[in-house]
C-alpha cells in the first residue's frame, strides 16, 4: 500500500516584511512517486521546497510529513526532527549553500558524523557515494576549485550520502552543460528505480517527461495539479505561468497537427518510425 510522505493542506506563507509567498497550497506526495514543482521565477517554489523538508514552518495550514504533523515549535527544536531530517535529502538552488568545507569529502562527511554514525561507516558512506555520482576523484578538492557541474554533482551527494527516502531538488540543472545534465537525467532514473521519492522545483520543461509522473505548476498558488503529459500539453497554461512546452512537443506541433504529442526524444524517434511506416 503506498502511504503519502509529504502532505500540505491549505498552506501559506508570508515572508516577514508581509510579502505572500505561497497562498492556500493543498499537496499530497506518495511514497515512492516523482513530482515537479514548475513556475516562474518568484513563484514561491523554493519555499515550498523548504515547508515541505521541514525547515520552514507555514505561517498557515497544515503539514505532515512520514504521516506526523509538523508545527512551528517541531522545526525550531532540532531534536523533535532529526528522526524526519534523516529520511529526507535536499538540494539547494546555490550549491555553495551545501559546500562550505575545505575538501568536498568533509562536506559530504558533514550530516553523518552529526548523526552520531561511527567515522569508520561515514568514511564508507561517504566514498560509496562520491564513486556513485562519479566524482570520487573529487573528494579532496577544494568546492571553490570545482566547476558548476562538479559542484552541482557535490551538492547532491551531501543529499544522498544518508540514503534519504525523499530528496527535494531546488532548481537541479542550474550550471549543468549538456553532457552533465544528461547525466543528471541517467542519475534521477536509477534514484526512482531504487524507489525514492523525488520532487523537483524547476522552471526547465525539457528534462521533465523522462523523470516525473505528476507536475504542478505554482505561481504562489496552484494553478494546475495533473499527470505529466496532462500539463506539457496544456500550452495556454504553460504560457500563462511564463513555462515552454519541451522542445520535442514544440517540432512535432509544427510538422503534425496533432494533440498526441511525444514529449521525450525516446518517443519522438517511435513516432517518426510510425510516420515513416505510413507513408
């Protein structure tokens, strides 16, 4: 049976000089699925992102995370939360956020040795992480030395190293070039293979068709919650909430009048061999 891991009921948020972040947000993620959160720059998604991983409370609504509900006091004594905190990995917008130590391998080292995790199974934890993001070879580097690719893929691996349950991802392809975000795609393949549960803010449309099931699009409140193909498909939408329809939908519209539209490149290529067999 698949149980919610994250869920907001009619939640707001105000930021302290009185600007509306978020307004009356109602979101369920189930265990195991991979959702995006698209909108515009200033449409509130980093917030989200961060009510829903518990460290900012809403100033109203509901949240409960793994089924318990979370309040203000809950986020602001580390003790009530360290059991959720483990379970639950986040990536921040700015990878120099998460990168602060001398090496990359004391960043990724961080959040387990405050775990109370023996150095011995951290130095594990930390090294079988690195090799699996393929940037081992980094771990005694300098994060000010890296590239925005290799800081991204650091980043990540601060998330990863505890084996969290549900990693929040905040704007991931920011400063990845082509090679590294088709990496980035491969590696959010194998996380939902392994059964993770994904959410990912963005406002990049073209690598969403191969990694997420559900999307809601958000401009400070939730203008649509639906199934992928369902939103990338909406175009009047998508233009009211400043987003592009992915770039293969966009070829097919214009070559074939058509509302079945492929929104990755694996169906585009079926597509043109069912073309091709027609003619």
């Amino acid at each position: 049976m698949v149980h919610p891991v994250i869920e907001l009921e009619d939640v707001s948020y105000t930021y302290p000089d009185g600007t509306d972040a978020l307004s009356h947000i109602s979101l369920r993620i189930e265990e195991g699925e991979s959702t995006a959160i698209a909108g515009p720059n200033g449409a509130g998604k980093s917030t989200l992102l961060l009510i829903m991983a518990g460290l900012v409370a809403p100033s109203s609504g509901e949240l409960r995370i793994f089924g318990r509900k979370i309040s203000a006091r809950d986020i602001s004594r580390a003790e009530r939360m360290s059991d959720i905190r483990k379970r639950m990995g986040i990536v921040f917008q700015d990878a120099d956020i998460q990168l602060f130590s001398s090496t990359v391998y004391d960043d990724v080292a961080f959040g387990p040795m405050h775990l109370g995790i023996s150095e011995g199974e951290v130095d594990d934890m930390v090294k079988s992480t690195l090799n699996f993001l393929g940037i081992g070879h980094l771990s005694e580097r300098h994060p000010y030395e890296l590239s925005g690719g290799e800081k991204r893929k650091a980043s990540i691996a601060t998330a990863l190293v505890s084996s969290p349950d549900v990693l929040l991802l905040d704007e991931p392809t920011t400063d990845l070039d082509p090679k590294n975000r088709r990496d980035f795609v491969k590696l959010l393949k194998k996380l939902k293979e392994d059964g993770k549960t994904i959410v990912i803010a963005t406002h990049e449309m073209d690598i969403l068709p191969e990694v997420v099931e559900k999307m809601v699009v958000l401009n400070k409140k939730t203008m649509k919650e639906g199934s992928i193909s369902e939103i990338m498909l909406d175009e009047k939408l998508l233009e009211r909430a400043n987003l592009d329809v992915p770039v293969v939908a966009r070829l097919f519209k214009l070559l074939k009048n058509s509302d079945d539209l492929p929104l990755t490149v694996e169906d585009a290529i079926e597509r043109i061999k069912e073309l091709v067999r027609e003619r």
